[in-house]
C-alpha cells in the first residue's frame, strides 16, 4: 500500500482546494470550540483522503466491488466529517459535501483528460499519476467553483435553510458521486476517454449536466425563498394598511363625535339653565349623569406618537379583545425611534400576529398577551412579547415551524432575524409553562437613514 511521491502530492491537490473552499465559505457555522474543530476535521479529512487512496491502490487489480466500496464508504464519512464540524442539518451537509465532492472528482476526470492529450496515453490510476494535470486544472476551475459557493450556495442556504426541500434535494449531489464512483470515473473507463471511443464526450456531458444542475436547483431555491420573504412582507405591509385604515375610522369616528357634542352643547346648557330656573336640582343631576355617559366617544389609542408603530399595535389590540384575549401594551419610545419605520412594523407585526394566532388556537380560556417596548438609550430599542400557548414547540435552530394556515409561509421568524442581524440585534427565544416569550435587542445602525 505504499503511495508513491506524486500520488501523494496529487491527494494533496485534491484535498487542498475541498478544505479552502469550505473554510472560507462556512467558517461562520463551525461550531466551537472552533479551533479544535477546525484541526480535528482537516487532519481526519486528510488521513481519510489518505486512507481511502491507499486501500484503492492495494486493491485496484484485484476486485472492482471492493474499490468501489472503499472509496464510498470514504466518501460518506468524509461527509460526516463536515456534518460533525458545521452548524447545519444534516441534509444540508449531506448537500454541499456531495457537491464539493463531485467539483474534485470532475477535476481528477479533466485531469486524465488533459494528460492523453498532452502525453498520447492514460496514467495508471492513482499510482504513478502525475500531479501536473491536476494543477492546471485546478488553478482553471477553482475561481468558478468558488464563486459558486459564495454566490449560490451559501445564499441558498441562508436564504432557505428552514425550506423542506432540502430534505430532498440532498439525494441529487449523492447520487451524482455514486454514479461516478460506479460507472464514469476514469478507474473504469480509461478506454472509453480516449478521442474516437464511442463515449469519448461522456465526461464532458457529465460535468455540464451535473453542475448545471446544481446551478438551477440553487437559483431555483434562491428564487423560491425571495417570493416567500415577498409574500411575507407584503402580507405585513397589507396588515399595516390595514391596522391604518382602522386608526383612520376611529379617528373620523372620533372628530365626528366630538363635532356632535360641540353641536348639541348649546342646547345641553339651555337645558341646565332651565333646571336651574326652576331649582329642579335632582332633574339637572339626572340629566348632566345622562349627557355624561354621552361624551365617551371610542378614540383611537395614541401608544408612542407614530402613527405607523400605533396603527399596528391598535389594529392587533382589537384582534384580540374581539377573540376574548387578555392582552396589555406598555410603550416608551421617543418621537425619533433608532430603526427604520418598515423594518420595525416587519419585526412587530409578525411577532405580534404570531402571539395572536397562538392564542385563538388555544383551548383554553387562559389567554394573554403582553407587550413591552421601550428605549433604555437613544441608540437601543428592546421589544419583549408574552403570549400563551398550547400544544408542541417545533423548532429547528432560531427557526420555529409554523403551524399556520397552508396559504401562509411560516417564514416570519426567519424575516425577524434577518433584520435583527441588520441592526446588530440580539435575538432570545424562551417557552415554559405554556408560556412563549421573545426578547430582541436593536441597536441603531447608523449607515441606515430613517424613512
């Protein structure tokens, strides 16, 4: 099982571009400790590489099958390596280390290509396999590759890491390496390579196939959560009209009352100063207790002076004195609040219409909201939101699976957070007692002009 100089400085090669692309793209979710992290999963990846290349070479004249499994079985745990070392499910995991997989072996197949053409003939398979092909095609590919990684997959994965489609969409990159293993990597089809054979372009429709496949399955995803988030937001945006268009009717309700009341008022004092007249005091009691209960006009509430922040806090307000919900709101703002106006509805509005639709689904009568937002300096904002609830929390990291109605995305914690990174927020997540409760810390972001 000795590996000769220049396979080892070919498994290098290969393993070099796979750790550097991963690091710098993913080096945010290695979980800690991070450094022991980092240097157990190189060495183990390395020594696996190692491993896996020297089992390859001892068994390459002796049984396909065996091959085959090893290198197989190399690159499964190979791919639980990442998954042990990344702060990702494992289906995400399964995904991106299939992809990176199927980069290096496209690579090695490029290699041996670019080798016949160079040289007339095909290298032995691992032993006596020189390194200077793989280089070239390295320092060829890898700018694409990376790009790919930066601009579509980790974007993907951001953008849609709570998605079930990835529960599936982990099976296309594995099967890809499995069918390379099995029928396409030059260990067994070096006839097949050279120029003239019948399948001679079968390598190249590989690689197109399998990354442009990956590249539509990504936009594809990318495209998926975008109009997701839209709907989302516009569906705050259309409860904010909404919430507005209530504050509107209470306030011409309130204008209309109180220019009634102005208009009757003359004749109110006529009347007390007939009472008067015939010292009927009793009557003129009576009738001022009357005119009193008259002058109590339902005005729309005034929480922190904006009218946007009011609007939505009035509108869910209602909702849940309508379904018979406890709910209390406690506000001190200053006129001048340290996030955009749309940004800080987003956040109240999903937080608030999620404490609401957890308390109708509720059985029990004990429902309640509470809500608290204040200013301890001009440069922080703290929103704290108490509900009950029943039934099972489901949750996937900060993500919490919705159980709202089909027709909705469920992706409202995933907007809040987003825009609590973009303020430097710091997000907490508490439920006990049948009781959810989310605090968010906002700091301002002064490169964001108000609205």
């Amino acid at each position: 099982m000795n590996l000769s100089l220049s396979t080892l400085v070919v498994i290098f090669l290969f393993v070099l571009p796979i750790i550097f692309i991963l690091y710098h793209t993913f080096r945010d979710k290695i979980k800690s400790p991070f450094l022991l992290r980092v240097f157990s999963s190189i060495t183990i990846f390395a020594l696996l590489s190692l491993l896996g290349a020297a089992l390859s070479v001892h068994f390459l004249e002796n049984s396909r099958v065996v091959q085959t499994c090893i290198i197989t079985i190399t690159m499964l745990a190979e791919m639980l390596i990442f998954y042990i070392t990344v702060d990702y499910k494992l289906v995400h995991a399964l995904f991106i280390a299939s992809v990176v997989k199927c980069y290096a072996d496209n690579v090695i197949l490029l290699s041996y290509l670019l080798y016949y053409t160079v040289t007339g003939y095909f290298p032995a398979v691992f032993s006596g396999y020189p390194a200077w092909p793989m280089f070239i095609n390295i320092v060829v590919t890898f700018p694409f590759i990376f790009l790919f990684f930066k601009k579509l997959m980790r974007p993907a994965l951001d953008l849609s890491g709570s998605l079930s489609l990835w529960s599936y969409i982990w099976i296309v990159p594995l099967c890809n390496n499995l069918l390379y293993s099995l029928y396409i990597g030059p260990s067994f089809n070096i006839g097949t390579l050279s120029p003239g054979a019948e399948l001679y372009l079968l390598p190249f429709l590989w690689i197109l196939l399998s990354f442009s496949t990956y590249i539509i399955l990504l936009k594809m995803i990318i495209g998926l959560s975008k109009s997701a988030r839209f709907q989302e937001e516009l569906h705050i945006s259309d409860t904010q009209i909404t919430a507005q268009q209530k504050q509107l009717e209470h306030l011409q309700q309130h204008i209309q009352d109180t220019s009634r009341i102005r208009h009757d008022m003359r004749h109110h004092f006529l009347a007390l100063q007939g009472f008067i007249a015939q010292e009927d005091y009793p009557g003129m009691a009576e009738y001022i207790k009357d005119s009193i209960s008259g002058l109590e006009p339902a005005a729309a509430e005034i929480y922190s002076g904006n009218a946007a922040v009011d609007a939505i806090l009035g509108y869910y307000k209602r909702e849940a004195l309508a379904n018979r919900i406890d709910i209390q709101i406690s506000v001190s703002l200053t006129d001048t609040l340290p996030i955009q106006d749309t940004d800080f509805c987003i956040i109240l509005g999903n937080l608030l219409e999620n404490a609401l639709e957890a308390c109708i689904r509720q059985l029990s009568k004990k429902r309640f909201i509470r809500v608290q937002l204040y200013m301890p300096t001009n440069a922080t904002f703290i929103i704290i939101i108490k509900n009950s609830y029943e039934g099972k929390i489901k949750q996937q990291g900060q993500i919490f699976l919705s159980s709202k109605a089909q027709n909705r995305k469920g992706i409202g914690i995933r907007s809040v957070l987003d825009i609590a990174k973009k303020y430097q927020g710091i997000p907490k997540f508490e439920y006990d007692n049948n009781e959810f409760k989310v605090s968010l810390l906002l700091h301002k972001n002064r490169t964001t002009k108000k609205d």
